[in-house]
C-alpha cells in the first residue's frame, strides 16, 4: 500500500465482489516471499469443485505490477534509500 500510495495510486483495502473482477486490468499477489508477483488468473469453483466462472487477466507482467515490484526490489537491494524502515541487518 506505501508503494502504491506513493506513485499516486488510489489504494482501497476491502472484500472484492465477484462480479468487480471483470473490471480488474490487472491482479497482484503481495507478500514478502512473493515481493509482487502478477495473478493470471482466478478461478470460481462450485461445490462439486467445477469451475463456475473465470477471470482472466494479461499474461503480460502489467505496468502497475512492474512498477511496484521495480520499486520494492530496489528497497531490497539497496539500491534506492530505504525511507521506511523495512531493512534491517541480520547479525
């Protein structure tokens, strides 16, 4: 969200209906395993575990996707000032 905010990015933190994926140009997985890594797709699966719809997104790694991760990698590596805090030596 930090990252996000930063580039001017509207952030919303909320449940996402269903119907709204369809909108999605883009979908993200965050994490610090993951940093930013693009979601090609999602999947809704009935009870009897058939799937009931899809949401395709690009194949192609997104612009805001690049962008975030470019960015945290960056912090990672020390390549750019770290401004929050998020590295710390291990000793």
């Amino acid at each position: 969200q930090t990252l996000a905010k930063i580039e001017g990015m509207t952030v919303e933190q909320r449940d996402i209906m269903i119907e709204e994926l369809g909108h999605f140009d883009e979908a993200i997985a965050c994490g610090t395993a993951v940093v930013v890594t693009p979601v090609g797709s999602l999947a809704r699966l009935g009870e009897d575990g058939e799937e009931t719809s899809k949401f395709q997104f690009s194949e192609d790694v997104g612009v805001t996707t690049r962008t975030l991760y470019d960015q945290v990698r960056s912090i990672q590596n020390g390549e750019v000032e770290d401004k929050h805090n998020w590295n710390f030596k291990v000793e």
